[in-house]
C-alpha cells in the first residue's frame, strides 16, 4: 500500500512538473545544473589558491545542510501549499484521506517522494557535473566522487530532518521551545569552544571517513524525523478555526491600491494566515544571506579593495525576488480566470504592488548590516542604490520567467538557463563595478530601473498572451 | 443588453484543439434569453472546453462566439464581469474565509456594499456555520455551495454552471434547482453542463448532445414530453444512432 502511495506521489509530481513545459525540458533541468558545476569546477584550482580547499567543503556542505533546511521548511509548507493549489481532487495525498492508509505513511512517503526528487534533481547533478571534471582533469580526486556523493546527500537531509524536528517542537511545545532548543545547542557548542564543523557530522564524516561518524551521521537523520513522525498526529488532523473578517478592512486600508485593493489585500492575507506569517518572507532572506556573508568574509579578506556592504547589497537585490515568490505561492492563476473580470496580468500587477508593500525589508536589512559593520555614509548611499537597481530588475526578471507560478517553472531547463543568462551578467558588471568605483555602480543600477521597468511591462504582456493557466 | 431577438449566447462552428488533440470540432448553437440550456454529454467529450471558450479562458482554434454580443476571445474581461461561472474545478482562495471570498468576488466586481446578499446566501443553501471557515478546510460540498453563491452574487444575465450539484445533499439540491427555475423564469439564461440525465431531465428548456467534441442531436425537452420520450432514451438514441 505505501509503495503504491510513493508510486503514486512520484507519479503526479512528475506530472505535474511535465504537463507544465513539457518532459523534456525538466529532465533537461539536472543535465543543466551538471553543466554549471562542471564549469564551476574549473575554478577549483584557482579558488584553492585564495581558499583552503577544507573551508571550501565546509562552504558546500553547509550550503547543502541550509538548502536541505529550507526545501523541510517549504515541504511543511507543502501540505498547506499543494492543497490549495492542487485541490483535493488531484493530491494523492489528500485524495488517500479515504484510503486505508495511516497519516504517517502518508507523510513518510511525501517526504520520501521529495527527498527523491530533491537528491535526482539537485544534489546528484552538482556531484556528476563535478566528478566529470575531476574525471577529465583532476583524476586524482576521483576517488572523491563516491565519497563527496555520500556526505553531500547527508548534509541535504540532515537539514531536513532537524526542520523536521523543530516544527514538531514547535506544534508541541510552541514557538518558544523551537528557538530555544537550537539556540541551545549553539549557545553550547559555542561556550565549550567545539568547532562550527563538529555540528555538522556528514562534514566529519568527509574528513575523517570513518564508520562511527557515519552511523551517527545516519541516526542523526532518522532519530529526529523518528521523532517527529512519532508525535505527528494533532499538528496533521485538520484545524478547523474560524477567523476574524479582515478582507474588506485591510482592502479598505491599501485604497490607494486602488482597483487592486481587494487583489493586494488577499495576497497579503494568504502571506499572514499561511504557516509561519510574514516571518517566513525574513527568514528566506536571512537564510541565502547568512549563508553568502558567511562567504564573502571569507573571500574578502583576499581581495583587499572590495567593499563588503556594496556586494551584500548586489547579493540582497538578486535574493529579494524570494518576496514575490512568496506573494504567488498560494493560488492559481486559472482560479481567477474561471470565475473573474480579472486578465493574468490584473493578478501579476496585484502581486507587484504586494512585492512593493513589503520590500522595505530589504532596505532596512542592508541599514542593520551598514549599522553593525560601522560602514562610511558614501558608501550606505552607494549600497542603496545598488539595491534599489538589482531588487528591480530581479524582481523584472523573475515575473517575466516565472510568471505567477515562479517556484515551480525555475525546473524548466530554458528558464533556469535564461535566468542564469540574464541574472548572472547584470550581477557580475555590479560586482566588478563595486570593486572599482561606487558612483560607477550607483550609475549603473539607476539605469536598471528604467530596463527592469520595461521587462515587467513585457511580463504583464506574456501573462496575458499565454493560456497555460492551469496551475 | 440583447433585444429579445438576439441570442444570449451564439457559437458558429467552434473548434478547439491541443496539439493533436481535437476537444471541440467546428460546434454550432445559439441559447435564447430565458433559456435553461442543458448540454449533455459522457467524460472527455468536450464540455468543460465550450464553457472555457464562451468564457473567454480559452482561445477557439477556429469559428466564434458571442456571449451578451460580446466576443470572448476579444473580450474576455468583459463577458466575465457580466456572467456568472460555476467552473468544472471549485478552487476558491485558501487563506479566505467563505464570507471573505465573497467580498473579495464583489470587491472584484465592483458590486459595492454586498453584506445583505451574502448573509441571504449562507442562509438559503444553510452554510452560515462555514461564515468564518477557511476555503482550504471546506468539505466539498459546502465548496459547492459556495461556487454557486460566488456565481450569482452579482445577479448575472447568463450563467455558465458546469457540474455543480454533484456532491450536495437532496435538500440543498432541491432549492438550488428551483433557484436555476426560478432565474430563467425572470429572464436570465443559464448554460448548464452535466452528465447527470435526470437532473437535466427535470431543469432544462433545451437540450444538446455532444460527443467527441461535436453536437450530434438537439432537442426541446417539452417535445420530448409531448412524445414521451425519456431524455435517457434521446440520449441513447443519438449515441447509438451514429
Ligand atoms: N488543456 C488541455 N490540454 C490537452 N487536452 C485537453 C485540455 N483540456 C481538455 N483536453 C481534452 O479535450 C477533451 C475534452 O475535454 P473536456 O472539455 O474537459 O471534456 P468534458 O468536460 O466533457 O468532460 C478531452 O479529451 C481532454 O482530455
Ligand atoms: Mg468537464
């Protein structure tokens, strides 16, 4: 029965993923991240030279940890996420409500399901792309390969299982518990002086290579998901609450939305009253950016002219887009256009006004970030502007390849490259600018605005051109 | 507004087609203002895709149509801000409460201040203890019942329902039948997919009888009344007789 459940599961997502562009173009999507890690091997040699090769692996598997925690993260989510956006009708998952099976098999075979496509779709490919450079260049470390394989696919689910766990704590014990309890352990390992690695085992277990940190790797990853599949139950069973009518007032407040208000009002509703509320736009801000500060400290102290608030900022505008993601998570173009007056691009534009509603957040990130570094005012001027520029033209970029369903057609190979190809370019002339000249960045973002500007025109454009709504 | 003369709803030889698949080959009708039009068909033959088409969701490969004079292939916005739909698939916004979908249906269409219509809503198809309930946490039926309130909320000269009574209880059914009676009797129009023969049987004016994507047979049910003739037996004489 749970076989047949995970078949079935594996079945519709595959469905789902091809039906919107085709398969070929989403099985093209890990042959296209191979591609970018065989390339981005070749700078090994050359980032060993400025990095240790050891803080180098550090940096990935940390990476995978964050990126396994933030897909758990999503995947909690998920439930409430597919729900609404699948219906009852088409979710295996809610659809087998009726069948005999219990809610832990259900949920064990989800996460199985995404596990499977995550590891096929993300980690597998980076590791191929790598061992094909290493097997044509580098064949010393081919023994790597297998190795790397492992502690990376562990390091991926590690981060899971310990988001797993924590939403438990959280559903059982409440919030304050589920901050603690990290905060706990870090406090520790912070006043016992035990290394930052430690607390990552598949990390140790690439360094060391030896069968006890393997075993307690693999514990480390069943015991909290054990655990959390053990006390599911009440956070699972449906919540029917009630709530409070805010619709009309909150779309009475943002009247200067004017034929958006009721749009912008229910986008932010869903934002609010989704799991996690409006923190969960912070916290996948933060996520990406601790990660890449943690980075850059790293590089910086290596090339001595740069100037860490004006890449941060570059790093913050391209990440900002995750705010319009976010705003499009939680419906269905087709469910406007079945019933509405409403065109796509109505919608899109609902969207860009809820996007504009809450990117001061950026902003006043890069302020904390300027006031904890003490960094020159010139050089706050510069940053904002920078941000202002990169913000606008990703959030451009995203509505026009991501239209209203972005999470899910970035896992189109021509759109993953296409974002690459517009993205990365626009990224790269702002660092290089960043490294040379700050009026010359601040110039060069203050002419992003106007291109962002007529990218999101061509996006509302190819909203209503297209008819594939049904998603 | 459409004389008395000018139909409601026109088709001339629609077609749409999805690559190699055609749901909808080159279909004629046309629905006259007070008509409850029925049309009747099995899975797969080309319902949903009509309603798509005259609702402006959808683009037709070929032909064209008129809904209140309008085209929705031009102007898909505007035949939808004058009729009401009940889609195949009930998809309101999760993160809505019931009472909050329907302000924001009328927020959307300009209705102003719709609070009297709404509670009269949840009190005639008996769902006010659902007011303040999520949409993602309704059963299926009262989703229903819900669709059907957010369609003629705004008191639509046409209404296009696909499938809706599905999966209500028989009393809910009654009332939402004598509802659909009682707005054609007043002037309105409503186009009515289903498979269901003897609901069909009991509401429509006229009905017509697709497969494979073409109309094969079309008739006025008091015809058949007068001849005695079961809509089962229309039905299964037009299949079979091909
Ligand atoms: N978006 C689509 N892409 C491809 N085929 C479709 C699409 N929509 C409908 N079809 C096909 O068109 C035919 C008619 O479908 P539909 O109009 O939904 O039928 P009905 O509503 O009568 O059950 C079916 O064979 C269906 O598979
Ligand atoms: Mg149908």
């Amino acid at each position: 029965m749970t076989l047949e459940l995970f078949r079935a599961m594996m079945r519709e997502e595959w469905r789902i993923h091809s039906s919107l562009f085709g398969s070929a173009m989403f099985l093209l999507f890990p042959f296209v991240l191979a591609a970018f890690s065989f390339a981005g091997s070749f700078f090994l040699p050359v980032l060993s030279l400025i990095v240790p090769l050891r803080t180098l692996a550090l940096l990935v598997h940390s990476t995978f940890f964050l990126f396994g925690a933030s897909v758990g993260s999503f995947g909690l989510l998920g439930r409430e996420v597919l729900n609404r956006r699948f219906g009852h009708a088409s979710l295996v998952a809610f659809s087998s409500r009726s069948l005999p099976v219990s809610e832990r098999e259900i949920l064990t075979s989800f996460v199985v399901k995404d596990c499977v496509y995550y590891l096929a779709l993300w980690v597998f490919p980076f590791v191929l792309g790598f061992a094909a450079a290493s097997l044509a260049f580098y064949p010393i470390v081919l023994h790597w390969v297998p190795l790397v394989l492992l502690t990376l696919s562990l390091s991926f689910l590690f981060g899971l299982s310990v988001v797993f766990l924590l939403s438990t704590i959280y559903v059982r014990l409440g919030k304050f518990a589920a901050v603690l309890a990290p905060g706990v352990i870090v406090a520790a390992a912070v006043a016992l002086r035990i290394p930052a690695e430690t607390l990552l085992p598949p990390f140790l277990l690439l360094l060391g290579q030896d069968p006890f940190t393997f075993v307690l790797s693999t514990l480390l990853i069943l015991v909290p998901y054990a655990l959390s599949v053990a006390f599911l139950e009440a956070d699972y069973a449906a919540r029917e609450r009630r709530h409070r009518e805010r619709l009309a007032g909150a779309a009475r407040g943002l009247g200067f939305a004017r034929n958006l208000s009721f749009l912008v009002a229910k986008d932010l509703l869903d934002l609010y009253r989704s799991e996690g509320g409006f923190g969960k736009v912070l916290f996948t801000l933060l996520l990406p950016l601790g990660l890449t500060s943690a980075i850059l400290s790293v590089f910086l102290k290596f090339i001595p002219s740069a100037d860490f608030l004006l890449i941060f900022s570059i790093f913050l505008g391209v990440i900002s887009s995750s705010i319009y993601n976010w705003l499009t998570e939680f419906d269905m173009a087709s469910a406007y256009g079945s019933t509405l007056p409403l065109k796509s691009s109505d919608v899109m534009r609902g969207k860009v006004f809820g996007y504009l509603l809450l990117s001061p957040l950026s902003p006043l990130l890069l302020l904390a970030v300027a006031i904890a570094r003490g960094s020159p005012l010139a050089s706050v001027a510069a940053a904002l502007f920078a941000l202002a520029g990169t913000c606008a033209y990703s959030l451009a970029i995203t509505a026009l390849l991501g239209g209203l369903a972005p999470n899910i057609l970035l896992y189109n190979a021509k759109n993953f490259l296409l974002y690459f190809a517009l993205i990365a370019p626009v990224s790269l002339v702002a660092f290089f600018l960043s490294l040379s000249s700050a009026p010359g960045l601040a110039a060069f973002c203050a002419f992003l605005l106007p291109v962002s500007l007529v990218f999101l025109r061509k996006a509302y454009r190819r909203a209503d051109s297209s008819e594939a709504l049904y998603f | 507004m459409p004389t008395a003369k000018s139909p409601a709803i026109l088709a001339s030889n629609m077609m749409k087609s999805y690559g190699p698949v055609e749901a909808v080959r080159g279909v004629s009708f046309s629905v006259a203002p007070g008509e409850l039009f029925g049309l009747l068909g099995p899975n797969g033959s080309g319902k949903t895709t009509i309603v798509r088409l005259l609702t402006g969701q959808i683009r037709p490969s070929d032909g064209s149509s008129r809904v209140l004079g309008m085209d929705p292939a031009k102007d898909p916005v505007g035949v939808r801000s004058l009729v009401g739909i009940i889609p195949d698939q009930a998809n309101p916004p999760s993160f809505l409460t019931c009472e909050e979908y329907l302000e924001f249906v009328a927020g959307i269409r300009k209705l102003g201040d719709v609070s009297g219509s709404i509670t009269a809503w949840f009190d005639f198809l008996e769902f006010s203890g659902d007011r303040k309930v999520l949409c993602k946490d309704l059963s299926q039926g009262t989703r229903q019942k819900l669709m059907f309130a957010q369609a003629f909320l705004h008191k639509p000269a046409v209404a296009f329902i696909d499938e809706p009574l599905i999966n209500l209880d028989p009393i809910i059914q009654e009332k939402i039948k004598a509802y659909m009676k009682d707005h054609v009797a007043r002037g309105g129009t409503i186009f009515f997919c289903t498979h269901a023969l003897e609901i069909a049987e009991q509401l429509c004016t006229r009905v017509a009888i697709i497969e494979k994507g073409r109309i094969i047979r079309e008739g006025r049910v008091a015809d058949m009344r007068k001849r005695r003739e079961k809509l089962s037996a229309f039905f299964m004489r037009a299949v079979r007789g091909r």
